[in-house]
C-alpha cells in the first residue's frame, strides 16, 4: 500500500498516496455505493479513474476504515457526506493529497516542482513577495507562495480570489519542513492563517486550516 506519507495531530490528519496499483486491485480497498459506482463507470480514462479510487482509498485509510462517501458544492469543494469533518482534496501527477480535520474549512495542495512556474509566477508573486525570495532557490520559493496561495483559496472555498490582490505570503526563509503565516484580505473579509509546507523529494506539499 503506497501511502507514501501521513501527519497526524489532535487537530488534522494529512496523508499523500504514490498512486501505482491498477484500478482493480484498489476497488478492493474500497466499498463503493451504486451512485458511487456509476460515476466511476463514467470515467473515460484509465488514469482518471485510478486517481478517482485512489482518494477514496487514502480517505479509507485516513478515517481508519470508517466509511462515508465524498460530496461536491456548488463550487467545486469536497465534503464528507456522513461525517462532521472538513476535508481537501489535491493531486499531482501519480500523487493524491487529502486534509481531514475538525476545523470549519481547510486546503491541501500538492504540486510537482519544475522550473516552468517562472514563467505564471508573475500571476501569483506579489512585489512584495519577491522581495523576499533568495534567487538562488527562488523556484522552490516560488512553489512555496503558490501551494500557500491554492491553499488559502480552498480554505475561502467559495472563489472569486485574485492571486495577488487578496492573498498575501509574509517574508519567511525557506527549510525543508516549516509553518509560513499568510492572510486573505478581500473587503470585509480579513483574515490570518498559518499554513505548513513540507518539500518532499520533487513534490511540495502545503496545508492549513481556518481555525487550528
């Protein structure tokens, strides 16, 4: 069983699966309901539908076999249909993150890291977060401020977020492992997250909550 990672506290419980099984091996991990069944029929893609089993699989393990099936809102954001908890949901080539947690709402992303992200991070980096990156790692830096940044629109859940004029990443020096501190200011809506990152081999993995 691939679950590659897994970070638990009293408050969150976070996992990252190297998606390799075939989608028959992780159908038996699994317990599927008629509709949940139906819509994995729908799939059209082999890999689409490994991906698909493979968030369930890595919620079974994160719930330790305690069964609820996945929902959607309007926008897009997953919840648990039999369970109080929030929950987020992020994948990356053959990786799938998920964030369990007590808290209101909370995002995960993961992301592969690859020098392309030069070329949109002007879309995303504000001036001020420039200022602070060191050139020298500045495509790790900048894998950092958007994985905070994707984050935070999960945790907003409801979108209409610009990337540089309501999400903000304040100066941090970049380690391995660390907490960064990063705001949402959109009108009326003013509000200060602290956001873990962790950068493992070629992924970089980040995560937060609205209220740990």
């Amino acid at each position: 069983m691939p679950l590659e990672y897994r970070t638990k506290t009293s408050s969150y419980d976070a996992g990252l699966w190297n998606m390799t099984e075939p989608a028959e091996e992780l159908m038996k991990s699994v317990a599927l309901s008629a509709e949940e069944k139906k819509t994995l029929a729908s799939f059209s893609s082999k890999y689409r539908q490994r991906e698909w089993l493979t968030v369930r699989a890595l919620l079974n393990e994160l719930l330790n076999g305690r069964q609820t099936g996945i929902g959607y809102g309007e926008n897009g954001k997953p919840y648990l249909r039999d369970a109080h908890e929030s929950i987020s949901i992020s994948h990356t080539r053959n990786y799938v993150s998920l964030l369990i947690t007590n808290a209101k709402a909370c995002g995960i992303d993961v992301e592969t890291i690859q020098p392309r992200i030069e070329k949109i991070a002007k879309r995303f980096v504000t001036d001020d977060e420039n200022k602070f990156i060191e050139q020298d790692q500045k495509i790790i830096y900048q894998h950092v401020i958007w994985g905070a940044k994707e984050t935070l629109f999960k945790i907003y859940g409801t979108g209409e977020l610009n990337f540089l004029e309501h999400l903000h990443v304040k100066p941090f020096s970049l380690q391995r492992k660390g907490v960064i501190e990063a705001s949402i200011r959109k009108n009326e809506f003013q509000q200060d997250y602290r956001l873990h990152y962790e950068r493992r081999g070629e992924l970089m993995l980040t995560y937060g909550m609205n209220d740990e």
